[in-house]
C-alpha cells in the first residue's frame, strides 16, 4: 500500500474536476515567503507529510503576512510530525470557510463492498462523530459492479441536509471522488475537510489518498509519484530498507521478504510466514530477546535473494545474534533457503562458533536444509520444537553471549 | 464428512502449466487427490503430469464434468480467470495468487455470492481433508502427513505457513485434522473465520476447531458475536498473533495485508477478550494450543 502526498492527491481532485485551493510546494522560508506573497493572504501553511491529523500535530497553521509566513515556515519546516521529517511545506489559499462537510471512501472488510462515508460536520473532530454515530453521518455501501450512482450522491447529502447550489455541488464532488477512487485502485480517498465557502462555493481543503500497490503495474501515472510500501511503515523508510526493497524486487519475482528496522535491539530477525513471523517476534519478546529489525519471507525465494536479504539484516550496526524461525513450510524449498543464509554468513564472514545462531526451519526439503547447517556450523531445528520453543533458546543464548 | 473438499470433488487447476502449479500437481496427485484437467490459454492438447490441458474452461466442461477450481494465474489475469470459473458455474474456488488487486478482488466477491459459489482466498495455500486424502493447492507440500492426519478437529488459519503449522500441533496433541483451511491472509477474502465456523457446526464429523488469528479486520470479533449468538457451539481454540504491533505506532503493518490496527479496530488482546468472552479456550501462548485442545476434547 503506498501513501499519496497532498500536493499529488490535490492534483488528481484538480484533474478530475474537484475544486481545490491555490497552492505552491515549496523547500525553504524564502521559498515559502515568495509562495505565500504570490498567493496572497491569508494562506495556510502545512507540513507536506503522508499522514492524516495534522492539524492536531500543529502542523497546520495560517499567516497573514508576509512575516508571519516565514516565522510559520521556519516553525514547521525540519520539525518531524509523526516521525515524519518535513522537508517540504505546502502553501495554500486559506479558505473563508462558512462550514465543513466530509467524505470518504474505503473497502469495508466485513461486508467486502466500498462504503461511502459523508458528514456534515466535518474538521478536525470527525472521528469522534463516526463513533457516536451521529445523525449528521452517513455510511453506505456500495455494489462495486453497478457502480456509484450520481442519484445515491445527492440522496445521501439531502438527508444530511443540504440542499439548493451547495447540494448539486457537493453531489457531484462525491460521485467525482468514487470516480477517482475506482479510476486509481486507491483503498481509501478521503476529503475532509470538504469546506463550504461563506459564497457558497464547495472545495477540498485537504485529501488523503492511499493506492493499493498491487495495482501500481496498471497505474503508469502514479508508479514514479507515490513510494511502495510506504504504507506498511510509521516513519520514512530507511536506506538499508529501500535497498532491501530492490533487492527484493531484482532476483526474479519469486518469492518475498519485507524488511522493517525496529528501534535498538541486537538480535538479526529473519522468519518466514506472514504468520509465523508474528509468532516468533511476540514469543522472542516474552523470552526477553531484542529483536533489531523485523524480516518476513515466504513464497520460495531463490538462493541470491535469501542471501542479499540475510546479508541486510546483519548489516545493521549493533547485530550480535541472528534468529530465524518459519511454520513448517508448504512449498518454500528449505534447502534452498539453507543455502541462502549459509552464504551470507560466509560472506559476511560471521563465525557461528561465536555469533549466536539459531535456527528452526522445517518443511520441503528440510533433510537436505539440515545438512547445509549443520556443515556450516550453525544450530538447526525442525519440527522437533515449536517456534516458541526456537525463540526460547535464542533469547536464553543471547543473555549468555552478552 | 468434511468441508469444502471430499472425493466428489472434480478438480480443475486454473494456470496449471505454470511452474509452481505443476509442481503442486505433482504433489496433489502423489498424495492421491484426482485432478480432472487444467486450463492454459494457447496449451491445449499438452499434458501436465497426465492432466489434460485446455485452453478454457468451457472446453474441459464441455469434456468433464467440474465442481471445483484452484486459480493459480499471476495478479493480473486473476480476475478474469475467477470470472471465468463464476461464468462456467464451479461451486468452489481457492484463489493460490497473492497481490490481486483489491478493486478485483471485490468485484468477483460479489459476483460469486451472486452466483452462489464460494471462494477461498486469494491468498491462500490450500484446503485439506485427509479423512478422504483430498487436497487443493500447496498445502501440506510433498509431505502431507507430517501435519495432516484423519481426525476430528477444524482448522481456520489466516496464515498459509500456520495452517500447517496448527494441524501439526493437532497431531502433537493426539487429534487429527478433519479439513484444514487457509483463508488467506488479504483485507478482502471470501470465505471469514465466521463462514467456516458455520460450515464446521454442520459437519457431524467435526468436534472441535483450532482457529489461528492476526491483527486487522473483524474477522475474529465477528466469529466471537457469531459463537455468542448461538451459531457455533462445539469447543474453539484461538490462538491470536501480533500481540506486539499493538505498542507500534498506528498503521504499521507487519506480516499479511490485513494486519493493520486502525484505532481501536484490529486490536490482538481486544479479539483474545472478545473470544474469551464468547466462552473459546483463548491460548496466551501458541505451545498452549495442545494442552487447551486436549482439554476441549476431553469434555
């Protein structure tokens, strides 16, 4: 899943007939100055990160003068909102808003159909309105092979209370946005708030916009504009987890692994099984073991991949153990896996006699895999003991080493 | 009895000439589960491991006589080829592929619950019934038995490599698996811990289910109001995973798609009290799974 900036997501509502404000993205307090002259005052003045409620991390704030917007922008500008650098701060018209409407579309999981959500009381508090299930809410589902009718838009505002210009308007912003949501395979778009200006005029003050990575092969305008699995992580991904991104992409596209960097901790984690690998990072944490990064495989990777990937997560300055645990594989070919992790540690020139190393790897092949380790030097387990059980050892083995 | 699968299953394999797919063709057949014929756009009359290949579905219903579909195409052609099943009305599909997208995804969701047929995955490795040695997908690898054995005992896994890994703790407990399912571990599936459970009440062969859980969705909050309501009543065993992503920051997502905790929703220790609560036998820890279940079992 990956994250839309502001500044691409009020490109796409411009480009497909959604009002916005004037805006300028710019990298420095001149810049922002010149920006803020430009537009004219009042403006907005916002910290262009992807995450949502900024506006409760003050990362949102209004000038109305040419001071003021370079004092404003020095405040923001290399501050980190939700462990977010801000490297670059949107400059925007500031709307003379009348009131805030909101909407919303998302996959529902339960019931697997999108639904469409509208407030009339949109802004910063929305979340507690969708809890208490206010009258001024509505959800509604939608058949995703009929589509969004432009009737069901309007029905949804009039019973939200709108009516006259503001209830045209605000209809076809909501049909235009499920239009926007289909168009490019986003999982979730969100307008909120959606302002209605003190003139009547309807326009998309801030837009949320997250694109199933899956369907970035289809979406040629999108794949240079929005990071990969950016959604998958709270910070900005790290250099070593950008690398491992390509490595995971280069050696064919067999096979998988994902690798996020945790915060301290010394113990290498590379573990297979989107499940197993939850198994086996709450169990090393019970057993008082600190995991330094979190790697998931699965899906059979070849031998060059496993190694690249092994030769990342010893990288990372601090590592003085590894552990690798998976579920009894179904098609992953443990020997070949084997192979992998042996030629790493070769590389890396990683003596298992002094490294502590555990490994639980059953499954295709696992005869040959054990043999592979066992030569090597390393500790292997099949399924003789469970992955708690690996994660045991590993955690006791560290406390020694240390 | 079991779910899902037995030996009036006549099974198609959708992308069958691909690598993976002959290779669990060979697997599937070793084990002594019948594979009707397979399907490969432009490989008609070829053969793998001596399941006649066609080039579409029609074609080999015409010929045969089908029930059940394992998809095995890449992302893209995925909709299509589900499509293509709902069109030539297979009752059962299990979707192997991985990172369909999720607007297809839901499309054909639909369509089949219109159609009334039933999809398991994306995402998934497999479904197992080894009282009848029936097997779809790669579930259980070339060595079935080391996790699979007859028995009594349902198993639900959001995770492929837990599937197997929670039959076999069935096995280390004393029990045998009477179907085993991957349901897949996409935000958007087919068939939800709540569908299997009601499945898994119906079957008289059935005494009690293992289910393996993740963070993200409703899927084991739904089970639990499901279990509250009456609807299922037999012993479950819940073993819940990603207890630690709840002290991460909001949004990360670790492991499958689908685990991601939004708020309050998705929470590991909320789904454990949910099912505790629905009166499961909740394992705090997965090694727990044989001692709780033997327990179940003996009541």
């Amino acid at each position: 899943m990956a994250r839309v900036l502001e500044n691409i997501g009020k490109e796409i509502l411009r480009k497909n007939g959604i009002p916005i404000p004037d805006f300028l993205v710019v990298g420095d307090i001149k810049e922002a100055r010149i920006a803020a002259d430009k537009i004219g005052y009042p403006v907005v003045i916002k910290a262009l990160v992807p995450t949502g409620k900024r506006g409760k991390a003050t990362a949102i704030k209004f000038a109305e003068s040419s001071e003021e917007a370079e004092k404003i922008a020095e405040g923001i500008l290399h501050t980190t909102v939700y462990h977010f650098p801000v490297e670059l701060l949107l400059v925007e018209k500031k709307i003379d808003t009348s009131y805030e409407l909101y909407s919303s579309i998302t996959f529902d999981t339960s019931r697997r159909l999108p639904i469409v959500i509208a407030s009339s009381a949109g802004g910063i508090d929305i979340e507690k309105s969708v809890k208490t299930q206010s009258k001024k809410i509505i959800k509604q589902y939608v058949d995703i092979l009929e589509g969004f009718h432009l009737y069901k838009a309007k029905e949804i505002w009039s019973d939200l209370g709108l009516t006259g210009r503001t209830l045209q308007q605000a209809t076809t912003i909501l049909w235009r946005l499920y239009k926007i949501f289909e168009k490019y395979d986003a999982y979730t778009v969100e307008i909120n708030p959606l302002a209605v200006t003190s003139r009547g005029e309807i326009v998309a003050v801030s837009i949320l916009m997250g694109i199933d990575d899956d369907a970035l092969f289809r979406q040629p305008d999108l794949s240079d504009k929005v990071e990969e699995g950016s959604d998958r992580s709270w910070r900005p991904l790290t250099d070593l987890e950008k690398k491992m991104i390509t490595v995971d992409k280069q050696e064919s596209y067999r096979g998988t692994a994902r690798y996020t960097e945790m915060e301290g901790g010394n113990i290498g984690f590379f573990c297979g099984g989107g499940g197993g690998s939850l198994l086996a990072y709450d169990a090393l944490l019970r057993f008082g073991g600190r995991p330094a990064n979190y790697t998931e495989f699965g899906g059979n990777p070849p031998e060059a991949k496993v190694s690249g990937i092994v030769k990342g997560v010893l990288s990372k300055p601090g590592i003085k153990g590894f552990f690798m645990a998976t579920s009894i594989t179904n098609n992953t070919q443990t020997d070949v896996v084997a192979s992998g992790v042996v030629k790493a540690f070769q590389e890396m020139n990683v003596d298992p006699e002094k490294f502590p190393i555990v490994v639980r790897l059953p499954g295709v092949n696992d005869a040959v895999a054990k043999r592979i380790f066992i030569e090597a030097g390393i500790e292997y387990y099949g399924d003789e003991i469970t992955i708690e059980d690996a994660a045991q050892i590993m955690a006791e083995k560290m406390k020694k080493a240390c | 009895m079991a779910i899902f699968v037995d030996n009036d299953s006549k099974i198609v394999i959708q992308g069958i000439t691909g690598r993976e797919a002959s290779m669990v063709t060979r697997h599937t057949l070793a084990y002594g589960t019948k594979i009707v014929a397979g399907v490969t756009p432009g490989k008609e009359s070829q053969n793998v491991e001596g399941v006649p290949v066609f080039d579409t579905l029609k074609h080999a219903c015409q010929k045969w006589e089908l029930n059940t579909s394992v998809i095995y195409v890449p992302p893209a052609f995925a909709y299509d080829a589900v499509m293509e099943a709902i069109g030539n009305e297979i009752k059962l599909i299990l979707i192997i592929t991985e990172r369909i997208p999720r607007h297809d995804v839901a499309r054909f969701l639909l369509a089949a619950e219109r159609a009334n047929c039933t999809i398991v995955g994306p995402n998934s490795v497999g479904i197992i019934n080894p009282g009848d040695r029936v097997k779809l997908g790669p579930i259980g690898g070339d060595n079935v038995e080391r996790c699979f054995i007859p028995g009594e005992v349902g198993v639900i896994s959001r995770s492929g490599g837990q599937t197997a890994e929670c039959s076999w703790m069935v096995k280390r407990a004393g029990f045998g698996v009477s179907t085993s399912v991957s349901i897949g571990g996409d935000p958007l599936i087919g068939s939800t811990p709540k569908k299997n459970l009601n499945m898994f009440e119906q079957d008289s062969k059935t005494k009690a289910v293992v289910l393996w859980g993740e963070p993200g969705t409703t899927y084991e909050e739904d089970a639990a109001d499901f279990i509250k309501e009456g609807g299922f009543t037999k012993p479950l065993v819940a073993y819940i995973a990603g207890r630690f992503v709840e002290n991460m920051p909001e949004g990360t997502v670790f492991g499958h798609a689908a685990a991601i905790i939004e708020g309050d929703m998705g929470r590991p220790s909320s789904k454990m009290e949910k099912l505790r609560d629905a009166g499961c036998y909740v394992a705090d820890n997965f090694n727990d799974i044989v001692p709780l279940l033997q327990e179940a079992m003996a009541k």
